[in-house]
C-alpha cells in the first residue's frame, strides 16, 4: 500500500462542489485515487502527492482544506 492522505475539506454545499476538489485533486502530480465526500467533509488520497501541493489544488478550486492524515504504507 501507498501513500494516503486525508484532509478535511470546508466549504462544499453539493455534488458539483464535489466534484470540483475531484478533479482540482486528481490533476496534482503524484495522485493516483481521489474519494471526496460531501457528508464528512473529507477527501481520500492515494499517491505520493505533496500534502502541501493537495491543499493549493483545493484552495485554488475556491474551497478550504487543512491536513487530517498522511499516512505512508508498506
């Protein structure tokens, strides 16, 4: 297993939101999957993206986002 990251993610009403901070994350070097739910608030990243890089791309998109986890697997 990868790298994972979490990161709390504030400022998403609906599903367009999520899918803008999708495709903001998904275009950053290093990602390999992106889950982002609405309900918790959160986004799920596998890859060995920057966790610095992950919060500019969601920032950028219009929302705020501070680092929960980055966990690296074996």
């Amino acid at each position: 297993m990868g790298q994972v990251t979490h990161l709390a993610v504030e400022g998403m009403t609906c599903a367009a939101c999520v899918t803008r901070v999708e495709k903001a994350l998904s275009q950053v070097n290093g990602v390999d999957q992106v889950a982002v739910s609405l309900a918790s608030h959160s986004a799920r990243i596998e890859g060995p993206a920057l966790s610095l890089a992950l919060i500019a791309a969601v920032e950028k998109a219009g929302y705020d986002a501070t680092l929960l986890q980055a966990r690296h697997g074996d």
